[in-house]
C-alpha cells in the first residue's frame, strides 16, 4: 500500500512538473523575472552597500540556469529531441541554455577560469529569451510579414543615404578634419557625426564648435570658414535628414501598413459591388 501511495505521489508530481514547465506562458513569467534579477545585478550600489542581497540575486539568477536546463530536458523528453527541435522557440531556448551553462558550472565551482567577464556576457544572452514575447503578440505573422515587405522596399533607399553618408563624411573629413578632429579626424568618427546629422539631433551644435575652432586657429578668414560650414551643413541635413530619413520612413511605414490597405480596398470594393447590384434590382423594378 505503501509504495502504491508512493509512486501515485512520484506520478502526481511528475504530471505538477510538466504542467508548469510545458506551460508558455509560466515560462515567459520566470524569463521575465530572470530578467528583472539581471537588470538588478548591474546596479553597482547594490554590490557596494548591499553585498548580502547580490549574492541572494546571484544566487537565484544561477538557479534560473536551472530552471530552465530542466525545463529543456522535461520537454524533449515530453516531445521527443526531434520533435522537440523542429519548433524553432524550443530550439533557441535550448541554444540559450547550452551557452548559459558553463556560467552555471563556474559559479558551482566546476571550472577554475579566473577570468569571470566572459560568463557575466553569457548571462546577457539568457535576456534574449524575452523575445518569446512575440508569441503572444496578435497578428504577429502579418506584422512580421509587413516588417519584411518594408524591408524589401527601403533597401535601395537606405543603400542611397549609405553612399551619400559615405560621400559627405569625405567631405567633411578633408575640410574639418584638422580644425575639429573631434568629429571629423577621421572618415569612421565622420561618418559617425553625419549620420548623426541625418536624424537631425544636434546637428546645429557642430558648425558653432567648428567657428569657435576656426576663429581661434584664424581669425582673419573665419567668417569665410563659418558661412560654408553652415551651408555645407545645412545641406547634409536638407539631403540626408528631411528628404532621405523621411523618405526611407515613409516608405517603410507604407509597406507596413499595405494590408490593412488591402483590406479597406477589399471592403470598398464589395460595397460597391453591393450597390451596384442593388442599383440593377431598383432598375429592373
């Protein structure tokens, strides 16, 4: 009787155990939870003043290692490992898990690798598990479809404001480089600052840095330096920000919207088809 009342127990919480670890949305629970403990363990006044709570946040961060190692081996074992692979949610989890591992064996003290940035990194790729957010998001095939379709349609576009970013940081490269090597020393931190002028932020405080420059280095021809910084400038941003951004934007935000398009054409048309026939009855009456 005993061992009966001890293998139905042994059953039961085996049935308890899948329940919670097959259920997704359970699971998305606990990787947001991981997630906020992460979020918690870079705050470096925690680790300076309250030593004890960190090692509880690391300690329980481990145990998501755990949790989810587990919940890997309950579901290929529910599944089976082919079945359980061809899903491609399952599969990244079990990725996450593999590379989430070796920071589990190091903090059990399996491992004697001195060097503890690289298993820190590791923890960071279990936040890509949040991305099984997108399950649970309404009509996410059709928004991933419309993603897609922008995509397509931007890319000649954004390849143009590639080559002109590319052109233009040339050009302020070999005008402002030696005045303001900040910004332009070079044709990578150049492109940096030009892009940067293409999402139109800050963009008027580069030529008041380049006349303050120039007014120091000579005096006598700034005013000429400054008028053609401002034009040259105003020109990045007319061609690059106004007119390139918000055509890419533009056509982007047109191809993701195409299918609610179709459907409001879809519904105009049967609504005219409606009245067109009830047009023709009227008449033949």
């Amino acid at each position: 009787m005993g061992s009966f009342s001890g293998s139905f127990c042994k059953i039961d919480n085996l049935s308890v155990l899948k329940k919670y670890f097959l259920d997704e949305q359970q699971m998305l629970l606990a990787t947001v939870v991981n997630a906020a403990i992460i979020f918690l363990l870079y705050f470096p006044e925690i680790y300076e003043n309250a030593f004890v709570f960190y090692q509880t946040l690391d300690f329980v961060d481990h145990l998501y290692v755990l949790i989810f190692a587990v919940e890997a081996i309950v579901k290929i074992k529910h599944y089976g490992f082919k079945r359980y692979c061809k899903n491609r949610w399952n599969f990244f989890d079990f990725l996450i898990v593999v590379v989430s591992l070796p920071g589990l064996f190091h903090y059990l003290g399996y491992s004697n690798v001195m060097d503890t940035s690289i298993f820190q990194l590791l923890r960071l790729f279990r936040l890509a598990r949040l991305i099984r957010f997108l399950k649970f998001i309404p009509n996410v095939k059709m928004i991933m479809a419309g993603l897609k379709r922008a995509m397509r349609a931007s890319v000649f576009v954004l390849v143009v404001l590639v080559f002109l970013n590319f052109i233009l940081a040339l050009f302020a490269c070999h005008f402002y480089g030696e005045l303001v090597p900040d910004y332009f020393g070079n044709p990578m931190i150049s492109s940096y600052y030009i892009f940067q002028m293409f999402t139109v932020e800050g963009w008027n405080e580069i030529p008041i840095v380049i006349a303050e420059a120039a007014e120091k280095a000579d005096p006598d021809n700034a005013l000429f330096v400054i008028v053609c910084a401002r034009i040259f400038f105003i020109f990045v941003v007319l061609t690059g920000g106004i007119f390139g951004m918000s055509l890419a934007n533009a056509i982007f935000v047109d191809e993701m919207t195409m299918d609610n398009n179709r459907k409001l054409e879809a519904k105009v048309d049967q609504v005219q088809k409606q009245l067109a026939e009830l047009k023709k009855m009227l008449e033949d009456k």
